[in-house]
C-alpha cells in the first residue's frame, strides 16, 4: 500500500483514554474509529479529577473553553484524620497551581468530560477527518492474518480493518487477551465504594455545609481504610470514593451493588462527619468495585497492536492518576504516529512505548505503594507519615512537582502557557 499521511487507525474502547487518542489522532490528520462495546458512547457517573499534566493535554486539544463550562475548581485539598476530623494539612490549590505548573487541578462528572472529548470527536468543523463512531461493537477476535493490516471482529459480524489497531478498552482489554500479551492482573485485596451524593442535602445540613461553602478536595486516613470526596457540576453532587478491605465475592464478581446504609456503616467509627455525609447518598447512586491493578510490564506493543491506559498500566487509584496517565499515552501516541507514514508506523509505535512505559510504570509503583502509606494504623510510622503530608511534596516516592510538571510531547503547547497568565 503507498505511503500516505493519512492512513487508517482502529481505537476499541470510547473511554476517556480512547476518545483522547481518536481526537489527538484526528488533529494529526488521521482517520479513526472507534469500536465501543456499551450500546451507547458515554461514561458512567462519576467524578473525575484531572492534574496538570492531564489539563496541559486537553487544552492542547483545544478544549480549554468548553472544559470551563463543565469543571469545578477546588481551592483547597485538605487532609484528616480519622478519629476526630482534625486537619494534617491544608494546601491551596486553585490559582496557585495554575501560577506553579501552567495548567489547573480540576474536578468533572466523568460524564461531562467525556462528552466535550465525544462532541470534539465529531465536530464537523474540527480540524482532521471526523472520528467514525461504532457502538454495541463488542470485540470477540483479531485478524492479523494481514500484519500490516489488522482487524479486530464484533459479536453481531462487524468488521474494522486499520493500519493500527490501539487496545483502550480497559483493565479487562479484550484487545490485550486477543493479541496473546502476558497476564499481569493483580488483587488488590480492597475494594472502592463509589457514591454520589446530592449537593442539595450536603449544603442543608448544618454539619456538612462546610463542604459547599468552598470548593475544596478531601481526603481522611484511618486505619485499613481511606476516603475521598469533591464537589462536581457546580456542587450538584458530592463525589465520594471510600476505599476498604475487599469482602468474600467482589475478586471474582468485580462489580456489586451495594447501599447508603452499608457504605455508612463502613465508617460508623469515624468522625462523625463522615457517616452523617455517606448515608445521604441514594442507593442507586451507590457502587462497589473490585480493586485490581495491573503489574508493571513495557511490554504494550505487538506488531501493529498497540495498548493504551488501562489496558496496558492499570493502577490503583492512589495517586488520582489513571486517566490522566491514559491521556498522556494519547497524546504521545498521536504525536508519535502523526510523523510517519505507513512504512514508519511500526518504529512510530516502539518510541512510543519507549517514551510512556517508564514513566506510567513509575506512577503506577507509587501508586501501589500508596496503598499501606494511606492505610497505617495509629503510631510511630503515621505521625512520620502525616509530617510528610504537611510538606506538600509528594506522597511515596514520586514529587507532585515531578508528576505535575512539563509536557509529555516535544511540542510545546503554547495554549497551556497562554494559560497561565489567565486570570
């Protein structure tokens, strides 16, 4: 086949790390579709948190503007304890992480941000081929009987032919147990309660109005056990993620339903707060999953196949970074194959991997390693610990300035910079 600039590239998963590749794709002037399982793009409700390096990828993608309209900006990240509430820390995040590091540290409805990455997607009048967009595709083989050409195959006999094949569907990846990659799935031993929690009723009790007054993050250490929570869509909702020891079924179930009552009950005796804030949560706005990470392997490339995200470094969410670690992957990937054409797809795809698994796997490692740092019980190494919080430099072993810093491209994004003189 000649060389073009434009050839073709079949991303399965419509994700937030998948729509990131198919737009940052598009922009380089490539043609892509994207294959999702679920019988409607969208994402499941949610917050999101996105850092700097995440923001600094997006606004490169020209989004700045619409992400505005959808984002909640906290201006504070506080840290408790357990017990009695009492505050490790409290850093100011807001403008000043903007002044330090050139982009924001934003807070989204996971639906929110994956429609502004869809709408993009399709925009007639964006810059690139617009995105094809495949649904109720679920992905049973791959056909590489053509190296050069590979074609993944749905269960209803679709067929997607491409020069690239990108597997970002996921820590379950079809695409990866397809193409023959080694099996690197990890339990964790825990599991996550995800809720949301009307901001109407957080902001009614007297008890609770304090986390509407001002937009900030939180996050409570106890023993075996950690929560997290922030205000979305312009606090409509109380996003809560409360992380604890896994039960009997949910390593071979992944997913449960579960209720305000027993996410409560998880923290019945912690500060009072806590409690009091869980259970006004609605049941059906209340879920149970399953922790698992994937085991640090470079290994994500399989001649024209390639993983992205989740499919390749899933992580714990320890360090709130898996899908802005997807992100960067997109944006590499996309930089990397918009500079070739076909002959030069194969060396384009090794310097990707060459440029991304180090780095994803040394988040994923600090991730991991969050687990027990989080986790401690009362004494000697949680006093160090929370001394180490009060610094502001970083968790474990990687540096927010580390993490938060710079650009994984080589082109600079002048629209990150514009940014930082924005007020």
């Amino acid at each position: 086949m000649a060389a073009s600039q434009s050839f073709e590239v079949v991303v399965v998963g419509g994700g937030l790390g998948g729509l990131c590749a198919a737009l940052s794709l598009r922009q380089r002037g490539l043609r892509v579709t994207v294959v999702e399982a679920a019988p409607q793009l969208g994402e499941i409700g949610a917050g999101i948190q996105t850092a700097p390096n995440a923001s600094r990828v997006l606004f490169g993608l020209g989004l700045r503007t619409r992400l505005e309209q959808v984002r909640c900006v906290p201006q504070d990240q506080v840290r408790r304890r357990w017990a009695d509430g009492s505050i490790i820390a409290q850093i100011p995040l807001g403008q000043r992480i903007v002044e330090q590091y050139g982009a924001p540290y934003w807070h989204y409805h996971r639906a929110d941000l994956h429609g502004v990455l869809m709408d993009a997607c399709l925009d007639p009048e964006g810059p690139g081929p617009i995105v094809r967009v495949a649904t109720d595709a679920r992905v049973i083989d791959l056909d590489r009987t053509q190296p050069e050409r590979p074609a993944v195959l749905t269960a209803d006999g679709r067929r997607f032919e491409g020069d690239v094949v990108i597997g970002a569907d996921g820590i379950r990846s079809a695409v990866r147990d397809l193409a023959g990659f080694d099996d690197t799935l990890v339990f964790s031993g825990e599991m996550a309660y995800r809720a949301l929690i009307p901001g109407d009723l957080v902001a009614q009790d007297p008890a609770t109005r304090f986390l509407v007054d001002r937009y900030h993050s939180t996050i409570w250490y106890g023993p075996d056990k950690h929560l997290v929570h922030y205000m979305i869509r312009g606090g409509q909702h109380l996003n809560v993620v409360a992380i604890v020891p896994a039960n009997d079924t949910i390593a071979r179930s992944w997913s449960e339903p579960a209720t305000a009552a027993e996410l409560a009950a998880q923290f019945g005796d912690w500060d009072d707060r806590v409690p009091t804030v869980l259970a006004k949560a609605k049941d059906e706005d209340v879920s149970l999953w399953a922790m698992y990470r994937r085991r640090r392997n470079p290994v994500w490339v399989d001649g024209r196949v390639a993983l992205l995200g989740d499919a390749c470094h899933a992580m714990l969410p320890y360090q709130a970074q898996g899908a802005s670690q997807a992100m960067e992957d997109a944006a590499v990937l996309a930089e990397e194959l918009g500079r070739v054409t076909r002959d030069g797809i194969d060396a384009a795809l090794v310097r990707y991997v060459d440029r991304r698994a180090k780095h994803a796997g040394m988040v994923q490692d600090a991730s991991l390693r969050n687990m027990s740092f989080y986790h401690l019980p009362d004494g000697p190494e949680q006093r160090e610990r929370d001394e180490k919080l009060r610094r502001f430099d970083g968790e474990s072993d990687v540096s927010y300035h580390w993490l938060w810093s710079g650009s994984p491209l080589t082109d600079p994004d002048t629209e990150s910079v514009h940014y930082q003189f924005a007020r």
